[in-house]
C-alpha cells in the first residue's frame, strides 16, 4: 500500500458525511458532530477519525460507534466519530470539510473524497439568559386574583444562588487543586514509612483487578468509575502525580499515562457517552496493574 500522508490505511469503497445534530446552539451549550465512513472494506481496522480543530469552540476526542456485518464479500456497513462541540464565541461557527483517503483495489490507486461544510449558529448569552422576562402587567393581574406568586410565598433570602460561568471555572479549579492537595499527603506518608523502615501501603493485586473489573462493566458513573480507578492505582503503585517530572522508569510512565487519561475523563463536562472511554481506561489499568504490580 501506499505510504502517503492523510492515508491510514484504509482499503475499499467507502462514502462519508458529516452532520450536525442541530442547526443552533447558545453560547456554552453543545452540538455533536458525527463523521462517517460506510462502505465494503476494512472498516473494522480504520480507527481514526481526521483530526478536528475548530478556532472559537472547544473539541472533545471523539467517541467511536460500529456498524459492520460480515458477509461473502467482505467486511460492509459504517463506522461513526462523535464529536462533542462547545463553542466558545457566538454568530456562525465554520466546520470545514473532513477528509477522508482510501485504496481503491478495482483501479488501484488512492482516492480522496471529504465531507460538506457545515455550520453551525451560536447565539449570544446562555438559555437562561435569554428566557424573556414576565411583563410588569402579568403580576399585577395575579396578584389581583388574590392567587400568592410563588416569589410572595419564600421568604426573602431562600433563594439558592445561580452560579455563572467564572464560579463553576472556580469551583472546577478548588476540586483540582483538593486533588493534588490529597496526592501529595499520601505520597509525604509514603516517605514517612519508608524513612521509619516499613514499606508503603499497597493494595493486593485481585482486589485491584477486581475493582478495575467493576469500572469496566460499566455500571458505574462517569466520575465513580474514574475515581474507582484513580484510586486503585494509586492503591497498588502508591501515591503518583501525573505530571510529577520525568518518570523514573518504564513501570511509573505506564502508570502516569493512564493517569493523565483518568483525569481527562473524570473532570470533562458530561456532555455525551463516556461509556466506552471508560472501559479502555480500566482495561490499560488492568493490563499496567498484571504487568508492573
């Protein structure tokens, strides 16, 4: 096959397109973006999507979705990306065309085809602050039919606050830094037992692959299975920063990056199916776990 870049190793006759899963969004709410590739071929080995940088918005990696039957001509059906778009700036947000590069076997060469553009229009201010206010009429007229408005009924300061944009940012922020704060007690008690002579605490590796187990069934939530397996490796290698300077070997670096993809999934915004994300995470866990423990 040829080596070309953009041709990943895609061999057949495919089709894509791209869509939205709605014409318009406020400001901070999400859209999804999927892009699929359907056809005969080897569609089971295509396992990535184009990369996707869209100035004004922030991109989530994608989750991948299968189709595929096997039949007496090979492989067919389609494989869809699912990218979860957040724009950033309001008025119209470009998604420009996706490439795709395949082999053709009936002529022999490449081919490249590549999606419409699409775009997608942002409005200014969230949902909650376009909802229209109540005309100054509407409650005096309630109030004459002696019926109690729900803001006569609570007492003055029940009210619970609406946080804006920078309070959830600041928030997010405290949660990440308790994080880091809770990481480097239990690595300051690691070095306190080893000073006083005794060995730092360290989880069994069975119960460990049996908690790995349970996050990878997927019957827990998003943040419960990604603390679920932050803790179990910490429980098994003792306390690690996951960007604590270089690694000191091959063992730490394993487990650092299955860190590092821990955290991307615990504190990413809810905003599709983490899902199959997790179940990677806790199967890379378990396979660092049975070949460093």
């Amino acid at each position: 096959l040829p080596e070309e870049p953009g041709f990943a190793g895609a061999v057949g006759e495919f089709d894509v397109k791209a869509s939205l899963d709605r014409d318009a969004v406020s400001l901070g709410e999400a859209a999804t973006l999927r892009f699929t590739v359907q056809g005969r071929g080897n569609l089971k080995w295509v396992d990535r999507a184009p990369e996707l940088s869209l100035p004004g918005a922030k991109v989530y990696p994608p989750q991948t979705r299968s189709d595929l039957k096997v039949g007496p001509e090979g492989i067919t059906g389609s494989r869809t990306w699912e990218f979860v778009v957040v724009p950033e700036t309001s008025g119209a947000l470009a998604i420009p065309p996706l490439p795709f590069t395949y082999f053709a076997p009936a002529t022999g060469t490449l081919k490249r085809t590549r999606t419409s553009a699409l775009t997608l229009q942002v409005r200014g201010g969230t949902a909650a602050a376009a909802a229209p206010l109540a005309a100054p009429g509407s409650q005096a007229s309630a109030r004459a039919t002696g019926l109690a408005l729900r803001s006569d009924l609570d007492p003055p300061g029940r009210r619970l606050p609406v946080l804006g944009p920078a309070a959830v940012l600041a928030t997010l922020g405290l949660l990440v830094v308790l994080h880091g704060a809770i990481a480097a007690a239990a690595r300051l008690a690691d070095r306190r037992r080893l000073a006083a002579g005794r060995p730092a605490a360290r989880q069994d590796v069975r119960g460990a692959l049996g908690d790995l187990e349970r996050a990878r069934r997927g019957q827990l939530g998003k943040e419960e299975a990604a603390a679920l397996i932050e803790r179990t490796l910490h429980g098994v290698f003792g306390a690690m920063a996951e960007n604590g300077g270089p690694p000191a070997g091959e063992r730490e670096k394993a487990v650092r990056d299955v860190l590092r993809q821990v955290q991307f999934i615990r504190y990413a915004p809810q905003l599709g199916d983490y899902s199959e994300a997790i179940r990677d995470v806790a199967v890379r866990a378990a396979d660092v776990v049975r070949k460093w423990a």
